[in-house]
C-alpha cells in the first residue's frame, strides 16, 4: 500500500505564542527573573530590597524596594516589550549606567506568570495596584495603601509553559540559585540592605544591612573563615583606564568549590578569561582541588564594554581583555605573594618526653557544691538575640557502646535520622564585642608560622592515643593532639557562635539524671563528707542550666525543654561527634564551672568547657583511674576521625597560638635536611 506522506503546513504563530517563545528564553528559572526585578529595584534607586519566595520562586516570587517607584500613568505600558524610561537611542548604549535598558524583563515576566504591581512614587498621594496578562494590563489600576516604592509580585512561574515547569529540579534547588544571586549584589552592594526568606518564615537566609561595607556582608553571607583570609585588592591603570577592587582569600583559605564574583561597570557577569587567571594563580598556593573566594569589581570605560548582551548570558566581552586580565591578575598575585612572607621561629629538638602529657585535669580547688551555688546566684549574660535559624541544621548518628554510662545513654539516645541542611548558606552576623574581643584574643595569639605549618601538613600518622605526627615541608612534628584538637574547638566554638549544626538525641535525656551519673565518677570530685547531698547538687546543677536554656539554645544549639531534659548539642565539625560518655560530666562542669557572671568570660569559659568535652577521645572515659594515658593504644576508629576529620580541620581556619610553640605541643623531630646531611657523613 502506499504511504501517504503528512506535510506539514506553515503557519505563522499567533502573537501571544511567539510572545511566550521569547519570553521563556529571557526568563529562564526563578534566579534570573529575580536578577531581572533586582537590577531594576537598584535602578531606581532603593536602599532596602526585600525579597520572599514560595516554592524556590515558582509559586511565588516577591521583591519589595523603597526605590523612585513608577507614575501611576506609566503602569498601563511598563509591561509591554521593549518599553523603558532608561535609553532611548542607540548611543545611549555607550554610556548607559542603569541595569535595564531593553524594557524586557517586565514584559517577559507578564507572559510566563501572573504578574502584580504595587507602586507609589514620592509626589502621588497614594500607592496603585496593577495586574498584568501577556504584557497588558489586567483592568485599570487601583488606589490601595502603599509605602514609596515598589513590589514586583510574580506568581505561579511557567504555568503556561507546562514543559519547563517540569524541568525544573526541585524547589531547594532553585531557592539556593536564588541565594546566590541575591548574595552576590549584597555583597556588591552595600549601601542596599538585602533580605531573603522563604515565606512564611520569620527568619531570613539573607540579610545584609543598608549602611555596611564589602567585607561585613560577607562575613553575613560567607562567614568568618572566608572573612579572615580577605585580602583587599585594589589598583587602577590609567592607561588601560581599567579599576580593580575587590577582597580575595588569603593561601590559608581553600574551599572545594570556586567562588568567583565578578562585577563589571556594576553588572553582575562572568569572564571565562579572568577565571581561568586567577583560578591559575591560585593553584600555584593551593594546590589540586581546593579554591579561593574571589570578589572583584572593574570599572572599565563603558566605550569598551559589550553589554548589549542578551539578558540570559552572562559572558561579557570587552576591548583589551587580555590586557585587562593581566593587569587584574597581576594586582591579585601581589597580594597573594605579600601575604605569604615567611618567619622563622623556635623549634625545640629533642625527642619529647611522652610521659610527660598536658593532659587538661581538673585541677579545681574549689568544691562544687561551692562552684554550683556561685553559678545559682550570678546573673546570665543579658544581651540574648532573638532566636535564629541554625545553618546546618545536620542530625547525625550515633553508635552505641558498651559502657557503663552508655548503657544509660543506649536506651535513651538512638540519635537519629535525615540529613537536612537545605540553608548551609545561611549564616548570622554575630556582633557581641564579647564574642569579637575572645576572637581578636585568639588572632592576637596566633602564630603565623605554626598556622602555616598547620595549614599545610601532611598527616603522617598516630603515636599514641595523645601524640600525633605530621610532616611539613622537610620537617617531622609530633604534636599534642588534645592539646591541639582542644584548641581547635575552643576557636571553633567562637568563629561558629551562634550559627552551629545540631546533634540531636532521638530521646530527650534528662539533665538531672545525667549529672547524678556524673556524681559517680571520680572527675566529679565529690566529696561525700564535705558536699551536700548528690540529689540536691544534681538539682542545684540543673536549675542553673534551665535558667540559661533561651541563650543555651539560641547561641550554642544546646535545646532543653521545659522538663529540664537535654534535646540536642552543637555540631561542631561536620562528621564528628564527641563522645556521648562524656555528656554527664560535661553538664556537671557547664554548671560548675562555667563564670556565668559576666558575658565574656561566660562564654570563654563556655567554650572551653565544651572543646574539652569535645576532644575527649572514646578512650578516656574507659581509662580515666590510668594517670599516663600515653601509652594506651589509641582505637581504631578513633585513629580515623583524627586523620580524616580533625587534621583536615586544620587547613580551614586553625590558629595556633604562640604558647604552642613553648609548651611541648608541637616538637620537630626531625628535619630531611639535618638528616640528609648526616647521611652525608656515613
Ligand atoms: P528595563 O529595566 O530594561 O527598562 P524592565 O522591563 O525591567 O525594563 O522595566 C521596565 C520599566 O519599568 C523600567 O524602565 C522602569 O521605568 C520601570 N520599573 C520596573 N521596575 C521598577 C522598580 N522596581 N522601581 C521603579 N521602576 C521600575
Ligand atoms: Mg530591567
């Protein structure tokens, strides 16, 4: 039989489609809508943009700004396609300075989603409210209540493009594409206040302030160990008539992903050429696998910038680029080399004696009846934020043991369950001076040397359950790890304040009953003839910490409910979990001998309290009546957590104090070089 062949009929589109094509190519998901209504926010000028989203942007995506707002007689055409107040001819390009110029973004918006405007402008007695449909006006505008200023409401993204909405991944993903954008023009912009969240949440995942600098905001946005290893950039070339600022991380920084912010003439864009520069550059310090933070911001003569780019693309293409990249990485390496000088410092080396270990004890004069009655009468730290969101909000596992105190903690604490850790880029600005002055304390403190030689080790292996050995350079050093890992999480404690991850306990665990076991244990000191009653201290101990469960929670991730049982503790590095047999003994001493009377010393003492806790290896507990716990075989997988957690910890943020380098707690061994030269004599 014969085929018959279908051939298709050309047709021209009806307009609304054709509309719709174009308009699903500008607006391609919710992050670059949003980049869209932000630019035009910052065109007109606001101070404060606020931003909440539903469903990562695709049910609902607002943007409030106290900007110029728009005349009332304009709303009837802002959404048609190519209407603009910014440009209006084509040489206007070479000097444009606003965002938009293409009066697309609206338009486009209008004909993938429902679209809403509320605007008031200075002059107008009230504020209007508009729809849109296909770039026209639903029905005239209404005269409603209003701010100065403008709110972009677009609402069910993509609701006639059936196929795109499907290929949209999941809304977390879309949200953290949101994030970045966002965090991107805070960071650029900061004399604009930035706020980001979800609605319905009272918490944001972005806030920057409307009068802070480049460098508070990424502290807001990046946190402090980014914000430590800034190096500020900044030079200018008259002949390439091209200025560079920015802030970029310091060789002791490494992350694994890049994080390259670029900004020309203002407009966030991206530069494979100058990415590929820096990134270059930086392999030369870090090595394979780890990245910087890049902020850098040129301003170019707009005669030489392409930016009539399509609104999707990002590439940005410019006269002299070669010339112009050289002279960036040129500006970047310099602050790179200069903050890489190095020292010599004292090295003591003899083998150490092992026996003689600075094991923390408790050596504490006063009784803990006394030390608990102190703690029950002072005041707590006043200045309480309101309740945040934690960042990493990570639940992990634990597996039991065999122990005493562990058969307690077993039937009770099966922690438990999923992974959930959807705003690990959010971060609280932490601005108590007493938190500031404990940190300035351990920057003052450090090392530089040591950081070096911490930063880039090579783990060699465990000695002992208390010494470590580790290679840098040509040198061999044995260290103390629980003087070092104590140390570790002390800094921890205050670079995290306020913004740990969550270990929870599937079971609330009571207090009073945890510090009754801790009774039993000869670290507590008790003395039955001189103390008071257990059951009376137990209740003194949990009193004192139920009265600061609000900070407790807030600050340091530690939630105990209205029974007085603890709910959860502080992730304080991911992948590692203290020892839970240490937890009776832990809430005893919060309770003892943590200074509750004055804020700073209250949380220095806090944290101390807890890297003690935290670096307590699984083995001590079974040991604590052994004086010299040197010679005890460290466990198994305890000798893991040590190379593939704590080491690796170092190369982030660690910042040795000087006292190491005189105390016993790191020792060169050996040098290749001193050994070589006695090979040389054999
Ligand atoms: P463009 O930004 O390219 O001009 P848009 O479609 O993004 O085009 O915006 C169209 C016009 O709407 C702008 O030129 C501006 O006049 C007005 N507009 C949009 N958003 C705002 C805002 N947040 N505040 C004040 N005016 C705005
Ligand atoms: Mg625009």
């Amino acid at each position: 039989m014969e085929q018959v062949q279908v051939v298709p009929v050309v047709k021209k589109l009806a307009e609304d489609v054709v509309n719709r094509i174009a308009a699903g190519e500008v607006i391609q998901r919710p992050a670059n809508a949003l980049k869209e209504l932000l630019e035009n926010s910052l065109d007109a000028k606001a101070t404060n943009i606020q931003i909440t989203l539903k469903n990562g942007g695709l049910k609902f995506l607002q943007i409030q700004d106290n900007g110029t707002g728009i005349r009332t007689e304009d709303l009837g055409i802002v959404c048609e396609r190519f209407t603009t107040s910014k440009l209006q001819e084509f040489e206007d390009l070479n000097k444009i300075s606003t965002y938009g110029f293409r009066g697309e973004a609206l338009a486009s918006i209008s004909h993938v989603a429902h679209l809403s405007i509320t605007t008031k402008t200075n002059g107008s007695v009230c504020a209007y409210k508009a729809s849109y449909v296909d770039g026209h006006l639903k029905a005239p505008p209404k005269a409603c209540a209003g701010n100065v200023g403008t709110i972009i409401t677009v609402e069910d993204l993509f609701y006639n493009i059936a196929t795109r909405r499907k290929s949209m991944k999941s809304f977390n993903e879309e949200y953290l594409k949101v994030v970045d954008v966002v965090s991107r023009y805070a960071i650029h912009n900061p004399s604009v206040g930035f706020t980001l969240k979800k609605q319905g949440e009272t918490l944001s995942d972005v806030k920057t302030n409307s009068n802070s600098n480049h460098k508070d905001n990424i502290l807001a946005i990046h946190g402090s160990a980014v914000c430590r290893a800034l190096l500020e950039v900044e030079d200018y070339c008259s002949t390439l008539k091209v200025k560079i600022k920015g802030f970029v991380s310091n060789p002791n920084y490494t992350s694994k992903k890049l994080l390259f912010i670029l900004f020309i003439n203002d407009r966030l864009v991206d530069s494979k050429g100058l990415r590929k520069a820096i990134e270059q550059i930086y392999s030369i310090y870090l090595g394979k696998g780890s990245y910087p933070f890049v902020y850098l911001s040129l301003h170019l003569d707009p005669m030489n910038v392409d930016v009539n780019i399509h609104p999707t693309k990002h590439e940005v293409h410019f006269l002299h680029e070669d010339k112009v990249i050289e002279k960036v990485t040129e500006a970047v390496q310099e602050k790179l080399s200069g903050s890489n000088i190095s020292r010599t410092f004292y090295t003591q080396t003899r083998l150490p004696n092992y026996n003689d270990t600075s094991v923390a004890t408790m050596s504490n004069e006063k009784s803990i009846d006394k030390a608990i009655k102190l703690a029950t009468s002072s005041e707590m730290p006043k200045k309480l934020e309101k309740s945040h969101i934690i960042s990493q909000n990570k639940m992990v596992r634990t597996d039991s043991n065999e122990q005493k105190i562990d058969k307690f903690l077993d039937t009770t604490t099966s922690v438990a369950s999923e992974l959930k850790s959807e705003n690990s880029v959010t971060r609280r600005d932490i601005k108590l001076t007493s938190v500031l002055s404990l940190r300035k304390e351990i920057e003052n403190n450090c090392c530089e040397t040591l950081q070096r030689i911490f930063h880039n080790h090579k783990y060699v292996g465990v000695a002992s359950a208390t010494w470590s050995l580790f290679q840098h350079e040509t040198e061999l050093y044995i260290c103390n790890s629980n003087n070092v890992f104590q140390e570790m999480f002390y800094q921890i404690m205050l670079y995290e304040f306020g913004n740990f991850g969550i270990i929870k306990f599937s079971n609330p665990l009571s207090i009073f009953d945890l510090i009754m076991v801790a009774f039993e244990l000869p670290e507590s000191e008790y003395q039955i003839e001189q103390d008071k009653p257990k059951e009376e201290l137990a209740q003194d101990a949990t009193d004192v910490l139920m009265s600061r469960s609000l900070m407790l929670n807030d600050y340091f991730s530690i939630e105990i409910d209205s029974d007085a049982n603890i709910l959860s503790i502080p992730l304080l590095l991911e992948g590692y979990l203290p020892d839970l047999n240490g937890l009776p003994l832990y809430l005893l001493r919060l309770a003892s001998e943590v200074d509750w009377s004055s804020e700073k010393e209250c949380f220095k003492t806090f944290s101390h309290e807890t890297a003690r806790f935290y670096v307590m290896p699984p083995w001590k507990q079974l040991c604590s009546d052994i004086d010299d716990i040197s010679d005890v075989a460290p466990d198994k997988n305890w000798t893991w957590v040590v190379e593939h957690i704590l080491f690796p910890a170092f190369r982030k943020c660690f910042q040795p104090p000087k006292k190491f380098q005189e105390d016993g707690t790191l020792l060169q061994i050996a040098s290749l070089t001193e050994m070589y030269k006695v090979f040389e004599r054999c």
